[in-house]
C-alpha cells in the first residue's frame, strides 16, 4: 500500500502530514505534476489534471486536501474508477472564526482606529458623531449552508446578528439549523433577501452554475453599507464587476480570502488582480481554513480514508464524492 502526497510550497505543512500518515503506510513525497509514470494506491493533492491521474498506475482513490474538488477532473476519475474524496468539515469552525473575525473589523473599523491612534491622532469628534452599532441590530446573509455555512450562521447568531440562510436546497437543512436562520430561502429568494444585508459571506462550491454568480447585477443590488465576504472560492466573483464596484464606492467593502488568479503552489511570482491595492478591501492568502485544528482534523479524515482503502472497506470513506 503506497500513498503519494503532492508536493508544495508549506514545508511544514508537508512535513506534518508526512509525519502523521508514516503510520498508516508507506508515504511518498513526489512532484507528480512532472513525473511521466508512477505507480500508487492513493494520492493526496489540491488538484488532479487528466494527465496526471493517467499517470498513476494503480491508483484507487484520489483525496482531496480541502472542499473544493473544482480543480480535479472528475470524468477522468470515473473513466477509469478511481475514488474521490475531500476533507469537506475539517476546517469549519475555523473559516467561520476567520468570516466572524471580518465582520468585527468592518464593524469597529479597526484599521482606521488602529492607524489614527498610532499617528497620535485621537479622533473625539469622530467617535462622538459615529458611535459603532452592535452586532445585534446588524444582518447577515449566508449563501450556501454547508457545514461551513452552518458553522457561520452559529457563531453569527450566537453573537447576535440576525442570519439570513440561502440554499440551493432548503429542505435538507435539519431542525435545529433552522434555528439559527431568521430566514431561511432558496437560490431564487437570494435578491430579495441581500437588499437588506449589511454583510454577505459566500460558501459555495464553484461549479458552471455559480460561476460569477457574484457580478454587476449582483453587486449593484447590495446597499451602500455592506461588505462582501468570500472565503470559498475566487470564481464565484467577477472580480473586474467588484473592482469597478469599490471604486465608485457602491459597496462599503470586501473581506476576499480567495482570489480567481491564485498562485501555483510552488509559484512566488506576484499575482495581479483588479482588486490589488484598493483600500475598501481586505485580502488574505487562502489561509482562513489553517489552524492547528483543522488540519488535525484533515489529516485524520485523510489517515482513515487511507485505512480503509488498504483494508478494502469502502463502507468507512469520509466525504466520498458521487
């Protein structure tokens, strides 16, 4: 039994999951992107192109490190059988810390403030004419309610926000979810509800039907005060519409931390986006998801995945895709 993991740019990151997975089986470190042919039970990767998967002889699964399986090529998967899975959870709690934690800094202004005070410059007049609004009187739309979503409309109910839930499939969403929603609609509810929002976070995979699904149209409908919230995938945005959006400042704002155009992993070059440079918007680097938590909890997902492919036990994948 032999798994090949996919190297990248995160050393440490690389080094951990070697670590943990030593004890599971023989683990691999290879640059399959370049290789010609190999031979593999399991590979673990962030995508996976036709070539590469043709490559692989002998491959049973292919697991994904993270949700999004939009840059895995499915058919060829199913062309030859082979097994997808993600690590679809493993990062919740800590991308709705990352979406609650952006919601605060919008809210008190937080680079404003931090920026004046260490100049020495103690706006009275400012904070005396503007007092912050708390949280409680202050909406929230999630669009997509995984267990991501979900996990974001808990905490943002829990600190008073009235959340507003959009899904593709409002009846699966259990009982007790419910509960946290004011609202809880479909995908053709979706405008209806944003008019209101002071903020939107987006947790959506990117598929042909949601690409771009934020554009002009879109963003033209959110009212003056609201920021937009993306920590699922850069494609959902079209990020020349949103660029021309912030300049004229239409929106209060954007909280991005995935971009369309995001480096390869082993890429250092710059990456250039319309967005780059506007101070109505904060960009982070695809890192919302990465705490000690949550990879602990991927690389237990991945470690039983593994098992159960070498124990011929299919019955025990975690996440397993179609």
């Amino acid at each position: 039994m032999k798994a090949i993991l996919m190297i990248d740019s995160n050393a440490w990151l690389q080094q951990t999951v070697i670590r943990e997975l030593q004890e599971t089986c023989e683990v691999e470190v290879a640059d399959v992107s370049n290789t010609s042919f190999i031979e593999a039970d399991v590979l673990i990767c962030w995508q996976a192109s036709k070539g590469l998967i043709n490559n692989i002889k002998g491959l049973k699964l292919i697991q994904v490190w993270g949700a999004g399986i939009d840059k895995v090529d499915i058919s060829a998967t199913k062309e030859r059988n082979i097994i997808v899975c993600n690590t679809k959870g493993a990062m919740a709690n800590a991308i709705a810390e990352y979406v609650v934690m952006q919601i605060l800094v919008w809210e008190r202004d937080l680079p404003y403030w931090n920026k004046i005070a260490h100049m020495g410059q103690w706006n009275w007049e400012m904070r005396n004419s503007n007092p912050f609004v708390e949280l409680n009187e202050r909406i929230l739309v999630v669009i997509g309610l995984g267990m991501i979503g979900m996990e974001v409309a808990k905490k943002a109910a829990n600190l008073g926000l009235k959340v507003c839930g959009i899904t593709k499939n409002p009846l699966k969403v259990g009982e007790d979810e419910k509960k946290q929603l004011c609202l809880l609609g479909g995908l053709e509810e979706m405008e209806g509800v944003m008019i209101d929002a002071d903020y939107i976070s987006l947790h959506l995979p990117l598929t042909n039907e949601t690409h771009h699904l934020v554009n002009n149209q879109f963003l033209k409908q959110m009212k003056p005060s609201s920021v937009l919230i993306n920590t699922s995938r850069g494609g959902l945005i079209d990020e020349n519409a949103l660029s021309n959006i912030l300049r004229n400042r239409q929106i209060r704002g954007a909280s991005l931390d995935v971009l369309t155009n995001e480096p390869e992993r082993m890429q250092i070059a710059p990456i250039f986006s319309p967005l780059n440079g506007l101070e109505n918007v904060i960009l982070t680097c695809h890192q919302a998801g990465y705490t000690t938590r949550a990879i602990k909890n991927t690389i237990d997902m991945i470690k039983t995945n593994i098992r159960a492919i070498k124990e011929g036990d299919e019955s025990r994948l975690i996440n397993r895709i179609g």
